[in-house]
C-alpha cells in the first residue's frame, strides 16, 4: 500500500502557500498603484512656457512627495493634456483625465476661459480642481451649492486692487484707461478695476478691447490717449500685452503700463522687444528674492531635474512653478487627511488642512467651505523684465 497522502491532502498546503503567494503579490501591487492627478494646460502656442513652469512645479513637488513615501502609501502620478488655450479643447481634456484616466484631483492652468469651462464640469463630477494659475474671480466664486474649485493662485478682484493701489503710489495715477483682453478675464477685471477705482472716486479714461490676434492696437491706444489717460491698466496674456509695447514705441507714447500678469506667461521679453520692462506686473513669487533658502533649495531641485536650467533667466516663468509646487503638496495634505481618493472626501481634506510652509508663504488653515482661495492681496509681489528675466520691483 502507498505511503503517499491522497492527493488533494498533499497539494492542499501547497495551493494555500501559492493563495497567499498571489494575493501578496496583488496587494503589493495595488498598494504601489500610483494616485493619478491630472493638468490642463497650454503645453502648445504662445502661452506654452505656461504649461510647462506649471508642468515643473508639479513634477518638484511629486519627487518630493514620493520620496518620502507617497500619500496613502502609493506614489503620486501626473498625467497631462494640452487644452492649446481653447475652452473647448480644455473641456474635453478634462473629461478624458477624470473619465479615462481616473484622476483624483485635477489642476488647471494659465487661461481664465478655459477654466471656467471645466468649472462646471468638476462641480457635476465631484472632482477636485485646483486652480494655479487663472485668475478670473468667478473660477472659484462659481456660486455653485457644491463647490469643488479651489486655487493657489491671483485673484482678479484682488489683484485689480492691487494694481489700483501700485499705480497710485507710484505714478500718481489720476486718470488711468484699461486697455482689456476681449474675453471673460477680461470682463472680470474690467468689473474688479470699476470697483476699486469708485472707491477711490477716480474717473475711467476710457475702457478699450483687445483679441489675441490683434497686430497693432494703436487705435486703442490712441483713443485713451486723446481721453487723458495717464496710465494704462493691462490685462492680457502675452501676445496682446507684447503688440501693446510695440504699438506705444510706434506712438512714441511713454505712459506708465501696470499690467496683471499675463506677461509672465510665455516669451514676452523677446516679443514685446527692448521696452518690454515698462510694464510692470504683479506676481505671487520670484525666484530672484533675496535670502529665500527654500527657493534655492527648489531652484537647485530644478536644475538636477531639468539640466537646461542655467540660471534665473531660466525657470521664468517662477510664479507658475512655485504656485504648482504649493498647490501639489497642499493637494497631497488633502488626500493624506482624507484617507481616500474620493472627491467628496478630498474636498474635506482640503478644508482639514491646518498648517504648510510653503514657497509662497506658510499657508495656515487656507481652505474652508466659505475661502476657497489659499493666496490675498498680501502675497502679491511686484515684477517687470530685464532681458529675459523677471525680477522684483523694489519697494
């Protein structure tokens, strides 16, 4: 007779040993199953130096992240789609990272238009979108019931205030004239502009439109002129704020151009040409600020990573990676503190979020259900070109 056990008794041990085997095998990977996060941004066109500072400050803020160990213990995973500056391309992008890609939180980027499309989009998802970089007010103040918007960024309403107040204090501005991008940033600040300057009783030497196409505003320009407007208002990104230099050089007009910052978005010095550095605009950082260790620790990070990064010149420009790099670890905080990668979830997280010392500033409490904006007026800083860098105003 066999001394053999029956055969389902000897392979039972076997078949346990090899049941185990597996499932620690499937739990290890679903335990190493990156977090996807999703960026629409302009990675093509004018404006693609945008995408790509904002691109940088993600992926910085990722390597940090990961290295010490992810969040919920799985690395973190940036997934990018190119929107080209077009609402509609912006939409569909959207829709494919959050249904095709299964993003957890979404980020968004230099265009007010664009976000503004997906505004309503991850409000009907429950899918978290973090603005950092479009200013337009109604982006987050999108009056929704259930608000998914966050940003690390400018805010029009804000800003106009701002710059009001800077061409006030330095340029004794008494009449100034807005010369606006024709569309819905635009009309935001056209609305934040009104505002500060009624209450500060000052006239409006006029309101003038400009598009993204447009080769020569003198037109415009001229019609302020002849309104008596000792100082220009600018919002537009860069293209149009570049045809704005080049058409006062064509006037021989030197008024005083203080301009939101849409010319930090892309090849500005080098389009507007060797008076680029007449407009002064605002900015949440620079690199070129004196004494900031972290900044040189991030600078130096850059560098390592992206070996075409020579100098300062180089990560212009720096608002759009620092307000990516802050918004990326405040994001990873929310999913930490929300145990999940669920929207609503990650939303609450958001508003757990208690303390982070950040590039920008040391961020305390940023988010509740009523502050959906992490940066005020105080984290602005004023900026103009030299060459093709951007540097500080001094006080």
């Amino acid at each position: 007779m066999s001394t053999l056990l029956p055969f389902p008794r000897r392979l039972k041990p076997c078949l346990a040993a090899a049941f185990a085997l597996s499932c620690w095998f499937v739990l290890s990977a679903q335990a190493a199953e990156p977090i996807k996060v999703g960026l629409v941004a302009a990675l093509s066109g004018q404006s693609a130096k945008s995408g790509e500072a904002l691109t940088r400050g993600l992926t910085i803020a990722i390597d940090e992240v990961n290295a010490q160990g992810g969040v919920l213990g799985r690395p973190l995973q940036l997934v990018r789609r190119d929107d080209e500056s077009n609402p509609s391309k912006g939409l569909l992008a959207a829709r494919e990272l959050i249904q095709r890609e299964m993003v957890a939180v979404l980020f968004g980027g230099l265009d007010t238009p664009v976000s503004l499309a997906i505004v309503p989009l991850a409000n009907q998802m429950k899918m978290p979108f973090m603005g950092i970089w479009a200013a337009g007010t109604p982006i987050t103040r999108n009056g929704a019931a259930d608000n998914y918007v966050f940003r690390v960024s400018a805010v029009d309403e804000l800003v106009d205030e701002a710059l009001v107040n800077y061409a006030q204090k330095n340029f004794a501005t008494q009449k100034p004239g807005m010369i606006l991008i024709n569309n819905p940033w635009g009309e935001s600040n056209e609305h934040g502009f009104r505002k500060a300057l009624e209450a500060r009783g000052m006239p409006v030497a006029g309101v003038e439109r400009i598009e993204g196409s447009d080769l020569d505003v003198v037109p415009q320009l001229s019609r302020l002129k002849q309104a008596g407007a000792d100082t220009l208002l600018l919002v537009a990104n860069v293209a149009p704020s570049a045809q704005v230099v080049k058409s006062l050089d064509r006037m021989g007009w030197d008024v005083p151009v203080v301009s939101h910052w849409g010319p930090a978005g892309g090849r500005f010095g080098e389009l507007a040409g060797p008076n680029a550095g007449r407009v002064h605009f605002i900015q949440t950082y620079t690199f070129s600020q004196a004494g900031d260790a972290r900044g040189e620790a991030i600078f130096a990070a850059l560098q390592k990573r992206y070996p075409e990064i020579k100098s300062l010149a180089d990560v212009t420009p720096a608002v759009g990676i620092a307000n990516a790099y802050d918004a990326l670890h405040l994001t990873a905080q929310a999913i930490s503190a929300a145990g999940s990668t669920e929207g609503p979830a990650i939303r609450d997280g958001y508003y757990g979020i208690q303390r982070y010392e950040g590039l920008i500033k040391t961020y305390e409490k940023p988010f509740s259900a009523e502050q959906h904006d992490a940066l005020g007026v105080d984290d602005y800083v004023f900026t103009r070109f030299e060459g093709d860098e951007i540097v500080p105003i001094p006080h």
